[in-house]
C-alpha cells in the first residue's frame, strides 16, 4: 500500500536552511515538526553504528529478540493514539483510517516476533541417494544491516512490513522516512530505542532523494524500498554500482472484476471503498472495475449512490483527507480531463471535484484503454466502471497491463477460478485489499509493481541468508568425489542411478 515521490522531485516542505527538513501538516500547511536533513557520510556512519549493533541483536537468538519486539509491541499499543494523531497529522487522512493502519501494524509486528524462530531457524533436510552417508542441514541467518525506504501514504504499516520482519531475523535495520513524513519513522525509532536501549539496533535517516540514495550506495546487506516504479529504477541502478540486492514493491494499477452472479451490494461497497478510502492513495487499491454488462446499469448506480455520500475535507468527520503530496493533484486532474476529452462520462464528480489539496470522488464510465485514467496509477479518489461482455473480456483487460501488484474478483460461482487467472501478486475474492491484514500472507507484485515480498514466511526469508550445510557421518562404499575413486565406481553410480530413476 504504498507510494513516495520521485528523488529527482523537491518536496514542499524544505526550509530556507537546507539543513532542516519540515514536516507540514497538508491541511493547513502547518509546521508540525522539524528534522536534519542527512548528507551522505551521517548516513555511512549511521550504517556502521548500525552493523556492530546488529551483531549484538542477532546474538539475541529468536527468543531473546522475540521478548524485545514483544516488549515493544506492547509499547506501540500503549501509546496507540499518538502515534495515530501523528499519522493523521502528517499525511491529513482522517483518524480512524490511522488507527486502523496501526492495527495492522501491531498485528504484523506480532506475527513476526513469533513465527521467526519456526521459518528461519536450522532444520535437517534428506541428503538424497547419493549422499546417503552425509547429514544435512539448512538454516536462514540474518543478512547484517537492512537499508528501508518507505513511502507517506501508510507511513507506518507499509515500511513496518519490511521493518519488522527484517528485526525478527535479526538484522539491524537503517530506515529513511519519506521526506512527507519524517516524524512518523522517526517516532517509531525512538520508541524502539526505549524497549533496546543497549545498541542502536534500529536508526532512522531523514531527507530528500539525495539520503534515500546515500543509503543504497552505503553498503546495507539489502534495500528494501517502497514508493514508484520510476524511482524504483532509480534505486536499483544505484543498488547495482556494490550489487546491493534490493526488495521493490512499486505502484499498481489495481483491477476489480465484477461478474454476472455477484453480490452487487457487496461489490460497490467495496469498490468505493477500495477505490477511495485514504484518498484514494493506496496502490493494491482499486482504480479499474470491468463489470459484466448484464448487471452493469444496477453496479453503476450502487457505486454512484455511495460516491456522492463521501465529503473530502479536513474537519473531523470527512471521509477523505488531502492529497498528501502536492504535485499528485496535477496528475489527477490531468487523468479525469484526459478521459473526459476522449469521450468518456463522468457518473460522479469531474474536473470541479478536483480543489487542492482535496479531491471528490470521481466514478468515470466508458474510458477508452488506451487513456491515462486506465493506463497509468492516478493515486486519487477516481475510479474508473467499464462495461464487459463477459468475464473473459475483463480477464484480458485486467492483465492488460505492465503492472501486477493486486486485484479482486466479485462472484458467487467462480471467485476463485477466476482470482488463479489474474496476473498479480495479490488477489481479493468476494472483498477488496483483505490479503494485506493477513500476516501469514506474502505481499508484493509482479512486472513494474516490482518484486521480492514482505509479510508471511517469505517476508521473513526475504531477509535472511540460506545457509546449506553437509556432515559426512561415515564412509561409503562407492566414494566419487575423490581422485582415487577409478573408473569403477562411477559405473556403478551410473548403475545406482539408471536403476533409481531410469524407470
């Protein structure tokens, strides 16, 4: 669920003294906190500081680090509500949708803490035929010091993804907030700190692009970042120059498949939802449905009648905060103007919905799929509604696209048929976005949504280094890997192995 700006673009809330980065709450433009802006070598040293407190942490064994997250798990859920009035305050969106993010955080948080230890911890494999006088082991050990670079949209559940599985492996951890929200990441660090005060385990770094890029090129184990396809390139080729393996999980361009039998109620609930909810600023959200045309007058009209219900603004009770990062706006206006252009309609809202920093909801019907608004991420409160003749038209138009984080299927008959068709990582059955609050479950995409996965076993492993080991027991009759092992003893090796597997 993630999104951050470009490293080549300058963010809104740099002060005079380039040495200070402002946090601004977007609703008021309000300066709600000040922080350094890291150069290059504060960013190396704070990696440095970072691996020899890592050797400590991993030294803690999974038990030990388990009563140190489970410590500060605690903690989080103590202090809930600052963290959610600092969520809100520094992106805009509404408290409730903050406090849900951290629901999903402490749940994460926890999930990890407590299954590491049976992923990741060293367990005996079968040695094989050939190896039958061997023993054989495989365990997964910490990679040392994990670079994270998160996004400002769900400032705390989506780096926490990377953050929290990356400790429980036992890696030290270096995250560099999004520029949007500095105090989040920063809050999150300290509070680690009061639970593990011994070393500095877990160090944040605060910036523009430029610390973002100090960190992949300062020698971390790994890169995990969060944010667009366009700046992920960018971190890569970086990452390349000391092959610094990376984790990318980019933007989507998320689908939902309405099919004839569907519980339309459900559907447009979930569309609106899925489409709108934080302002639209959700990338495994939903941005395109294809409903079946038989049932596609009725869906049309369930969306449209929850849509208008939606207020966007700053006040308590609105369903919609800002549009966090500023330039973001010209992009929605520019998708909703585009598709309006090319002959599309505009069901609810239009281009007078867009008033920054706030946008309506906008449900456009009929767009063409070669626009903008079908093509390219918009990041809003906008949802596109096009009508298919069947299900197989809106598979072809799903996976018609260069991205494949996520998407959903809306059917009583063929839900899951239909969700094993879909190119994307991540699929919703009869729901939207459901997958991202099961911790059991692997996230991530595919094409230029990105790759690796956090969350699950896998989140855990993306983390970790396999280590194979082999233990020769006692000596065998036929010994091959040996100079003096003559002719004879590959010919009944080749015997073993015509007769075991020739059949």
């Amino acid at each position: 669920m993630t999104r951050t700006t470009s490293q080549s673009t300058p963010a809104p809330q740099e002060s005079e003294n380039s040495d200070k980065l402002l946090s601004l709450d977007p609703r008021t433009g309000e300066v709600v906190g000040r922080y350094p802006v890291h150069g290059a070598e504060e960013v190396t040293d704070a990696v440095r500081r970072a691996r020899e407190a890592g050797q400590w942490w991993a030294g803690l064994g999974f038990a030990g680090r388990k009563q140190r997250l489970d410590a500060w798990r605690r903690r989080l859920v103590r202090r809930l509500p600052e963290l959610a009035n600092l969520i809100s305050t520094e992106t805009g969106k509404p408290i409730d949708d903050a406090r849900l993010e951290l629901v999903l955080v402490v749940d994460h948080l926890h999930w990890a803490a407590h299954h590491a230890e049976r992923v990741l911890r060293r367990r005996r494999v079968s040695p094989g035929l050939l190896m039958y006088n061997h023993a054989a082991t495989l365990e997964y050990q910490p990679l040392g010091v994990v670079g994270v670079i998160g996004p400002w949209n769900y400032p705390a559940f989506t780096p926490m993804g990377s953050i929290a599985y990356a400790l429980a492996a036992g890696n030290a951890v270096v995250f560099k907030p999004s520029e949007y929200t500095p105090g989040v990441g920063t809050w999150l660090a300290d509070t680690f700190a009061e639970v593990v005060p011994e070393h500095p385990v877990f160090r944040v770094v605060t910036g523009y692009g430029e610390t973002g890029a100090a960190l992949c090129r300062s020698g971390v184990d790994k890169l995990a970042f969060t944010g667009s396809t366009a700046t992920g390139k960018r971190v890569m080729a970086a990452c390349a120059e000391t092959l610094t393996p990376v984790l990318v999980e980019c933007g989507g361009k998320d689908a939902l498949i309405v099919d004839a039998d569907a519980d339309l109620e459900a559907a447009a609930d979930a569309a609106v939802w899925g489409g709108m909810a934080n302002a639209g600023q959700t990338c495994v959200g939903v941005e395109r449905v294809y409903v079946v045309d038989a049932v596609a007058d009725r869906f049309l009209d369930l969306v449209a009648q929850r849509a208008r219900r939606l207020r966007a603004g700053g006040q308590d009770g609105a369903d919609l905060g800002p549009i966090t990062m500023p330039s973001q706006v010209d992009v929605i206006r520019g998708h909703i103007q585009a598709a309006l252009d090319a002959g599309a309609r505009a069901v609810v809202g239009g281009l007078d919905s867009v008033r920054a920093p706030y946008v309506e909801p906008v449900v456009l019907t009929d767009v063409p799929e070669d626009c903008a608004a079908v093509r390219d991420e918009t990041f809003g409160p906008t949802i596109t509604v096009n009508r298919v003749r069947d299900v197989a038209e809106a598979l072809r138009l799903a996976n018609g696209t260069r991205y494949g984080l996520a998407a959903a299927v809306f059917s009583r008959s063929r839900g899951e048929e239909l969700a094993r068709r879909l190119r994307a990582g991540m699929v919703s059955v009869n729901s939207v976005i459901s997958f991202a609050a099961v911790p059991a479950l692997p996230f991530g995409g595919v094409g230029d949504s990105g790759f690796g996965r956090i969350h699950g076993e896998d989140g855990l492993r993306e983390f970790a280094r396999p280590q194979a080991v082999t233990r020769r027991r006692f000596g065998a009759l036929l010994e091959p890997m040996s100079f003096s092992r003559g002719t004879h003893t590959v010919r009944q090796l080749l015997r073993l192995v015509r007769l075991r597997y020739g059949r």
